[in-house]
C-alpha cells in the first residue's frame, strides 16, 4: 500500500515537476528504501545533473576515513585480549 502511494506521488512530481502535496506525509513517514535515491535527488533538485550524480557514485565507493578509525577501535580490544579467531 505505501509503495503505491510512493508510485502516484513519484508519477505526478515527474509530470507536473512540481511537489505533490502528499509528498511531506509521505516523507514523514519514511522514505521506501528502494526509492530514497530518486526521491533524494529530486528533493536536491538533482536529478538531471550528471556532474552531481558522477561525484555522487564516486564519493559512494569511497570508505571515509572515520569509518577506518572506529573499525580499528573496535578490533583493538579484541587483540589485546587474545580474540583473534574472529578476524
């Protein structure tokens, strides 16, 4: 049921190009994750920009230094206290 609200809204945003009114609901509710990447850009005002999108896929791929140093915490411990059949 709440994909077909996804599919009406996401149809008359494409013809008429601009926000359905139902649009904030449904958003509220949450965004399907099988459509947050088309309903993201088109709230970005995106969607048409292929420079954006090639960044974006680029960016995507990418493992954020952050993400490296909380691994290596979390794997730290496990180390010192002898657990490294699991890795």
């Amino acid at each position: 049921m709440e994909l077909e609200s996804w599919a009406d809204v996401l149809a008359r945003w494409t013809s008429t190009k601009q926000r359905p009114r139902q649009l904030a609901a449904l958003v509220q509710g949450g965004i399907p994750e099988a459509l947050r990447g088309e309903v993201w850009q088109r709230l970005a005002g995106c969607e048409n920009d292929t420079t954006m999108m090639d960044t974006y896929r680029i960016l995507i791929t990418k493992v954020c230094l952050l993400l490296r140093i909380t691994v290596l915490d979390l794997i730290r411990p496990l180390f010192m206290f002898g657990y490294t059949e699991f890795l």
